[in-house]
C-alpha cells in the first residue's frame, strides 16, 4: 500500500476502511484530487467503484470491495440485509452481489455488483459504532424476514438471530414495533414469543403451531434442561407431569455417531422413567392431525385425562 506520503489522518482512515478510500472523503482529510490523480496513473492505486479508490494493487478482499461499495453510494449508506448477516457471523453463506441501504430521498443509482435497499430509517437502523457501517443486528435480521420467500424462510432469520445468541426475541420485537410496514407481522410476533418461550428452529416452531397448541395438547416445557451422569441435556419439548418427551429432528440424514447419540440419550430417558417420541419434517409439516393423535395416545396412557382438539372441519381428530 503506498500511503507513506499521505496525512496520518488520511493513513488511519484508509488503515480502517481495508486500504479503501473514496473522493469524497478526501477534501477532509487533507488529500486533493490532482493527489489521487497522480496515485493512479502511477498505477499504484486502482478503481474499486466509481470515485473509490484502492490504495494497493491486486485483488481486493471481500471486506475492501464492502468498503467500495458502502463508499459509494455515499455518507449515510450502510451494508445491509445479507452482507450485514455475512459480517456479523449470522449467516456463512456468501451473497453474489453486495447488499446496501440508502435513504428514501437518496437518487437512484446503479452500483456494479450491488444491490441497492431504500429505507425510511436509516438512522436508526445504523449500527453506532460498527465497521464497516452496517445495520444492526435485530434490524439486519427483521430486513431478511421481509426479503425471505416464505414465512418458514423469515421463521429461520429469527430462529438463527436468537439460537447464535446475536440478539433476543424482546430486542427484535422492540425494533418489529418501531418498523410501520412489516409483512407477516401478527404471525412474527406470534413466532419470537415462541422462540422467548423456547422453540429454537423452524420445526420447534411448527411444532407448537399446527401440532400441539391447535390440538390443545398438554404444553410441553421447550428446551427443558435435565442433568444426568453422563452431564447436562436439553430436550426439545418435556411434558412433565406425563413423563413424555417429543424430540424433533429437521435433518434429512444424520451422521451415524449423531443416531447413535440420540439412541443413547433415549434409552437414558428411558431409565428415568421418560418416553421419548421424535418427529421429523413429514410428520409435523404434512401430517400435523395425526402427529397430534399419536401424542395424545401416549399422553393418555400415561394419565392424561383430557382429549386433543380437532384444528378445523378437516381435521381428522373430529372424527373420531
């Protein structure tokens, strides 16, 4: 990087920006255009975007070419949606194009390789302290569920916000409150007092809408905690006063060291006196009536007085 001639103002801010520098930036921190000019003729600088500057040359890394791209589109904008997630350890997966917020009143523009979001609130959504400038967390997750294809797709932005333990279902419904327009709302306010109350995935969470509290099953106790010789365990969903836990499982296959695992800790539940029923994908997302059925068959044979309900007209507990 050739910035030894430059002010140890300008030095530090490119040090913070990955060797990334715009022309905007640049009047305040002492550096003229003629400056910039000569850097790249020189061939010792290179264009990023347009008016932003590498100050090496060679391929840039993934954060420099962030740096370009926020730089761009000007002073207020910030790094958004799925490059905001990629950056806070949200999501591994990287996104084929940069995503960026910009003021409502901002002009339109197009950035090579970006993909730009208007927003009402920016302001408020700006993380105060981050670099690159981003979103905040609960705000980066909230803009994922309202991009998301469907509503298990937003279910999986809040369940990933809260299981890495990045943010919290109150922190997310304080932001969902301050956002005026929010597609799905009733149903995402409905999911993060699940997720406050224990669900940690998509599955946990239709668990608990479409098998047990339609059905009017017995609640379980989500993520109930237990602590055996072998050390502490977390079950997905305990009835207690029946003895009878209902684990869920969402992979399609499973390692043979994780099968034996579960077997282990269900023949150890099985000495403490636990039946242990377990559920995959099918059964709660395309059977949830009979799941519910088969539930309150175990829970009934083991003193449980009441009766399922029947979700709808359809539903074939109203049957019986």
């Amino acid at each position: 990087m050739t910035t030894a001639n430059l002010p140890e103002s300008c030095r530090q801010l490119i040090d913070l920006q990955r060797g990334v520098l715009a022309r905007w930036q640049a009047p305040e921190m002492g550096l003229d255009w003629g400056a910039i000019r000569w850097q790249l003729e020189s061939g010792r600088w290179m264009p990023l975007q347009r008016g932003v500057y590498a100050t090496f040359t060679g391929k840039p890394g993934w954060e420099a070419v962030c740096w370009a791209a926020v730089l761009r589109a000007g002073p207020e904008a910030v790094l958004s949606h799925q490059t905001a997630a990629e950056l806070d350890g949200l999501t591994t997966a990287r996104s084929p194009v940069i995503h960026v917020s910009v003021p409502l009143s901002k002009r339109a523009i197009s950035i090579p390789g970006v993909r730009l979001h208007r927003s009402v609130r920016l302001a408020d959504a700006r993380h105060p302290s981050r670099t690159p400038p981003r979103t905040r967390i609960e705000e980066t997750v909230l803009d994922l569920t309202q991009t998301a294809k469907s509503i298990d797709g937003a279910f999986g932005w809040l369940c990933q916000g809260c299981g890495s333990r990045l943010t919290t279902p109150d922190v997310l419904l304080a932001a969902l409150a301050k956002r005026p327009k929010v597609r799905w709302r009733a149903i995402l306010l409905s999911a993060l007092d699940d997720i406050g109350d224990g669900a940690n995935s998509v599955l946990e969470l239709h668990y608990v809408r479409d098998v047990e509290r339609p059905h009017r099953l017995p609640r379980a106790r989500r993520q109930a905690k237990m602590t055996r010789s072998s050390g502490r365990i977390y079950l997905d969903n305990l009835v207690d006063r029946y003895r009878t836990c209902i684990e869920l499982d969402g992979k399609a296959a499973h390692p043979v060291t994780e099968r034996w695992r579960d077997i282990a800790r269900d023949n150890a539940s099985a000495v403490d006196g636990l039946i242990t029923l377990r559920y995959g994908w099918s059964h709660v997302i395309e059977r949830p009536c009979q799941t519910a059925a088969q539930i309150a068959a175990v829970l009934s044979q083991r003193g449980w007085t009441g009766r399922p309900t029947p979700c709808g007209l359809s539903c074939p507990l109203g049957r019986s």
